[in-house]
C-alpha cells in the first residue's frame, strides 16, 4: 500500500511533474515543455506545446529500439482456422503502406474516416495507418446495424468508410458490405470512397467508382512516413451510447494518451515490453483501442488479436487454448465472457488440457465483476483475478490494482483504488461529498488525467450536459457506489439509462425511441434487468395505441425484429410486455426502478410521488399473465 499511496500524491501534488516525467518515457517529435494547459470547463489540453505521433510510437519507435523481429501483433482466429503474426517490422510496413493507399485517395490530416471491419489484422492496421497521417479515425463495432452506422457516419461526415466484405460471429458468416449500402443510403453525408478487404469466407459486391479493393490498392501503394501532429490533435472519435438515440462521440488525443497507455502497461497491467497481452474484446469498443491496439504496441508487447469467442470456437478451453500457444502473460476481458466459461465448463475441464503457466494475472472489466464469477476464476486459474473500472470517456482505467508498484489486497466486488491522476469521489444528489461507504454518484476532480476525452465530436455543449454540469468541478461518470474506509471503490451501476449487456454498452433510450416509432405503440418503457450470463438484459413495456388491435405475438416479432434491425442483435430486447399504463410521478417521470422491481417480482416500494398507485396491480398482472403464456 505504501508505494500505492506515494506515487498516487506524488501524481496528486504535483500533476505537472509526474505526468512531465511520464511523458519522457516516449518518443516525441517535439518534446512538451508543459503538462497541462486547464481550460474554462475544468477540463486539460495535456502537453499542448508537444509534437508526437501515436503510429510512430506504436510502430517506427519499436523498430528503432531493436524490436523489429519481434511479434508486434498476433492474429488468432479459431472461426477462420488461421494464426498469423505480424512482426514489429511488418506491421509496420503493412501500417506505412496503407497510409499511402489512403492518402493518395485524398484523406488528409484532420479527415474522419470510419472503419467498420471485424475482428482482422486490417481493423488494426487500418487503425494506425489514419493516425500515420493525423486523419481521425471512427471505428464502429461490427455488430451495430445499418441506422447505427448512418448516425455515426452523419456525426463524423468521413471522408473514407474502411471495411471487409464479411465479419465471422461463431459459426455464422455475415456480410458486411449490405450494411454498409444501406448505412451509405440512409446517411445525409456519406463518404465518396469505401475501401473493401475481400475476405475469401464471402465476398462483397463492390459498386463501381465509389468502392474499391483494399488487396488490389495495397499492391501499388507507396509506404508513407508518419507526421508529427501537435499531442492535442484527435487521434479517434468513438461513439457511446448515452441517454438518447444520439450517441456521443467521445473524443481521444495523440500525446496524452500515449503517455496515459503507456504509465498504464506497467502500473495498471503489471507488464513488461516483450510480454504478451491478451485482450478479449474488439477493436470496436474502447477496450480494443487502448488494449489491443495502441497501449500494448506502444509499451513493446506483443498483442493477441482474437476472433472468436470465450466459448464454442469450438468450445470453453479457447482461452486458454490462446494463452498455451502464445505464451501469455495476462489476459484481459470482460466478466460475461468468464460467465460464459464458468458456465460451459464449471469444473474447469478445458483449463486442464493446457499448459497456461506463462500467465501471470487475469483481468476484467466493462461490467462489474460479480463475486461469484471472480471466486471462480480465482480458484480455477489459481492466479490473482483483478477488477478495473473505466469508460469510454476515459479511455483507461480510472480505479485499478496498482499491481505494476506493488499489489494491493483484493476486495471482491471491488475495482480496487483510484488510478494516479484522478481524484475519484462520491457525492450526494446535491453535491456534497460522501463518506465512507456512503453510497451516490462516482465523480472525478477537475482536471481528468492525460488520455481521457477532451471533448465530444462536435458538441461542446453535450460535454458540459452530460459530464460536467451535474456537479460543478467535477467530472460525473453516471456510475453509482461509494469508496470503503481503506480507499477502496465498489462501482454498483449506472445512474442513467445505461445498461450493460454483455460488457456492451447500450442505451434503453435509444431503445424506446425505436419501439415508440412502431405505429402501434403508445408509450413505452425499457429497463435492464438483471442476467446471469450477460450481466443485464432489456425487457420492454409497451402501451398500445386505443384503436390498435394486434396479434401480440406479431407485435412481439415486430419489435424485436426493429431493434434489431436498427440497433443489432447485441441489444438482446427479447421481452417485452404489453401493459395498460406505466408507473410514473405526477410530474410524468417514469418508475424505473419500480418497473424493475415489478419485473423482478420483488416487493414493490411505491414512492408517494406516483400518479396513480391502483394502476401497478393491474400490470402486474399483465406481466405475470404474458409471461405464463410465453413459457
Ligand atoms: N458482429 C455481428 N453480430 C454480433 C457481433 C459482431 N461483432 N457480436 C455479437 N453479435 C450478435 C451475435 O451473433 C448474436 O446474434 P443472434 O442473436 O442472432 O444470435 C447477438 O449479437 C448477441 O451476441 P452476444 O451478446 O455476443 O451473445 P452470445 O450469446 O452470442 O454470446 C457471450 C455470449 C458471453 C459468449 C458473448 O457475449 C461474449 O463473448 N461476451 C464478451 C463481450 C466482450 O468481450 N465485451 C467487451 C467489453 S470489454
Ligand atoms: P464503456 O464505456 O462501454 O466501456 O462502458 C463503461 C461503463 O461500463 C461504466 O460506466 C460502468 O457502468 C461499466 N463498467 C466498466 N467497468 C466496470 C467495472 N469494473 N465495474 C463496474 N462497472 C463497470
């Protein structure tokens, strides 16, 4: 504790020092002569002065100190039936390469461009090639439908889209370029150029003039430097889901993320450049950016690109199947895929097949890491299971073990102690700070720490809505718990109308937008309800318009069938129910956490500011009765 708690007041007294002395660590252009230049909404510009690349970092800086031959990225894909590695050498020619490609197609520093690819070396390369140039990069998780990537696409206006003709979910192939042309048709500004790698498992259709052949493109490609690009200049815009439809585009930095990444290899990961790192997540979500791809090529590991699945593919021992043959040392995903394992395999029967004593530590995140699941994983892998909570918004964690300057004891249910540079706290609705196991809202102290988001794409405005007006002086996190009195923080869950369903993001908002559109329907509400395997899952309530008269069954199908369709399949709504009134405050506020309760089948507390008590028996009895008939 005492190395913990020294270095975390030494980032606390003096930010501009430490993070100074971090940044030394790397390979600038220009090197910055200040840390932090604090702007009007509490928020830093981190090394305003510096000059870096992110590419450079990851790619020609591991080269230059002799890591050229070593593994950079190792792509395992147990659906395709493929291993392929990419030197710190190749990558980087491959990266160079296809920096020239898009360049000679007109992208310049400062395009968008959005990459919507499966889980391929290319996803990864084409990652790093728009930072080679200082173009801004958009990745757009491969299993978010056609209006999903329309939105994203008219909120960046790119200047390119990069995908593959298909992604590969277990056993099924799914092409990927339809969704493209419907997200190309339904979007106001679409891009002129679409870039396809033709995957050989299906290929896409490429229309001419507008779509080109990534394979034929990279044959004359002239490989291209990477620019120095001032350490403020956006790096990626990646798209979170909020309380509305409109998802918001988180904003990330070349020089302080860099530096935060790389602090966090040793600190938070307890890694070592030569290390192999297993992230399973995608490159689609933020864990993907600062994990698969960035933080573990700028630190000099090697980094395990995996498409596949914690199980069958072909079955619970993949994971550690990867760990065996790549030799890793840590492996990083979220707990629903250890639920996943856990429940395929509760004796850990697969584990037993293979040799996995090159892995020294297990670590989870994206959800809160129930206790039964980190037992589990404790006692099957007999190694120390760690939990760290971090967003989007921060792009790397905020509470961690700070297992690089010397573990601390775990707290099951906990995420352990705040990270150096952020000053996390609980404070109650009104403001004031909490105490000890008091629970309320989770905030950050102005300013955040280098690598965490500067702004949302486009929206000012939305930054201070959503993160910084709530509580002046403070980053909100729109998470809940409270700190114990060793300093320890338990996350309990989102505040909003966030859920987390299988470690992905997602907003019941933007669910209910879609189910009231249906013609049928009224009002609705969506809540997420606890599930053992995907952490939450959503169930919907739905009012039906007075003169509507509809199969429920094919209303179900329907509205399932739309969330799908405009969302993806990973928003999970199965259930939903039709019922005659929702529970609200007079002043027309929904009943969340009643709804949930009812759906729970709990003891239901009725607040006083309901507008009318009598109506919860008659939809409680409509749930039971739907639910009945559904069994
Ligand atoms: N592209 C297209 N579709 C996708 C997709 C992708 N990248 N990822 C998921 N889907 C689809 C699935 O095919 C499935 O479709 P279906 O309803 O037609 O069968 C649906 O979305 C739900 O998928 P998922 O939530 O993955 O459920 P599952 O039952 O297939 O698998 C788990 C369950 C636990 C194994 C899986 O959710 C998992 O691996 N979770 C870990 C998630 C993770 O790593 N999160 C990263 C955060 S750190
Ligand atoms: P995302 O931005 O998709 O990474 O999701 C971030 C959200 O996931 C957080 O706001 C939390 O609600 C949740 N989350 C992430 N990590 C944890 C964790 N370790 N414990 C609890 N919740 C977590």
């Amino acid at each position: 504790m005492q190395a913990y708690h020294e270095i975390y007041s030494e980032a606390q007294q003096d930010p501009e020092g430490f993070w100074l002395e971090q940044a030394k660590r790397l390979d600038w252009f220009t090197p910055p002569t200040t840390a932090a230049a604090v702007k009007k909404n509490g928020l830093a510009d981190w090394f305003p002065d510096g000059q870096i690349n992110v590419s450079y970092l990851a790619l020609d800086a591991q080269v230059n100190a002799g890591r050229g031959d070593q593994d950079a990225l190792i792509y395992d894909s147990p659906v395709t039936d493929r291993v392929e590695k990419y030197s710190y050498q190749q990558l980087k020619d491959e990266v160079a390469k296809f920096a020239g490609v898009i360049q000679s197609m007109g992208v310049e520093k400062g395009d968008r461009v959005i990459i919507y690819m499966p889980m391929i070396p290319q996803a990864a390369i084409a990652m790093l090639a728009c930072a080679r140039i200082g173009a801004i990069h958009s990745v757009v998780f491969g299993g978010f439908a056609a209006h999903e990537l329309a939105i994203r696409i008219d909120d960046a206006e790119p200047a390119m889209l990069l995908t593959a003709s298909c992604g590969i979910e277990g056993n099924k192939t799914l092409a990927y370029k339809p969704i493209v042309d419907r997200a190309l048709a339904e979007a106001e500004k679409p891009p002129q150029n679409v870039i396809v790698f033709q995957r050989e498992q299906q290929l896409a259709e490429l229309q001419q003039g507008r779509d080109h052949d990534w394979q034929q493109l990279m044959e004359g490609a002239e490989p291209v430097d990477a620019v120095p690009v001032a350490a403020t200049h956006p790096l990626y815009i990646l798209y979170t889901s909020g309380t509305t439809g409109r998802p918001k585009g988180v904003v990330r930095d070349h020089g302080g993320y860099a530096v935060a990444l790389n602090f966090s290899m040793n600190y938070v990961y307890g890694l070592q450049p030569g290390d192999v790192f297993f992230t399973a997540s995608d490159v689609g979500w933020v864990v993907g950016h600062s994990y698969i791809v960035y933080g573990p090529l700028i630190f000099g590991c090697s980094s395990i690109l995996y498409e596949g699945k914690p199980i069958n593919t072909p079955d619970a021992g993949a994971f550690w199947r990867v760990v065996e043959q790549h030799k890793v040392t840590a492996i990083f995903s979220a707990p629903t895929a250890f639920r996943a394992i856990k429940k395929e395999d509760p004796q850990a029967e697969h584990l037993k097949r293979y040799d996995i004593s090159s892995l020294q530590r297990v670590y989870m995140a994206g959800e809160r890491l129930d206790p039964a699941t980190y037992e589990w994983t404790t006692e099957v892998t007999g190694l120390p299971v760690y939990d760290h909570w971090w967003q989007t918004e921060s792009g790397w964690p905020m509470c961690a073990n700070p297992v690089g300057v010397g573990a601390t004891p775990v707290k099951p249910g906990s995420s352990s102690l705040p990270v150096p540079g952020y000053e996390v706290t609980v404070l109650d609705t009104t403001g004031k700070q909490l105490g000890a196991n008091e629970e309320g809202s989770i905030c950050v102290r102005l300013p955040l720490p280098p690598g965490c988001l500067p702004t949302v794409w486009g929206d000012e405005q939305r930054l201070q809505d959503s993160y910084l007006k709530a509580f002046p002086g403070y980053y909100c996190s729109g998470d809940g718990g409270y700190i114990d009195d060793e300093g320890y923080v338990f996350i309990m869950g989102r505040t909003d109308d966030v859920i987390n369903v299988a470690g992905h993001r997602l907003s019941t908002g933007e669910m209910e937008e879609i189910l009231a559109a249906h013609p049928a329907v009224a009002e609705c509400a969506v809540v997420g309800t606890p599930d053992d395997l995907k952490g939450e899952l959503p169930i919907g309530l739905v009012i039906l318009k007075n003169e509507v008269d509809i199969d429920p069954q094919q209303l179900q199908d329907e509205l399932v069938q739309r969330i799908r369709g405009e969302i993806g399949a990973i928003a999970c709504l199965k259930t939903l129910y039709v019922v005659p009134k929702l529970p609200k405050t007079r002043s027309g506020k929904i009943l969340r956490r009643l709804i949930r309760q009812l759906l729970q089948r709990e003891d239901v507390a009725i607040p006083s500011t309901i507008d009318d008590s009598n109506s919860i028996e008659a939809i409680q009895a409509c749930i039971e009765e739907q639910s009945k008939a559904s069994q």
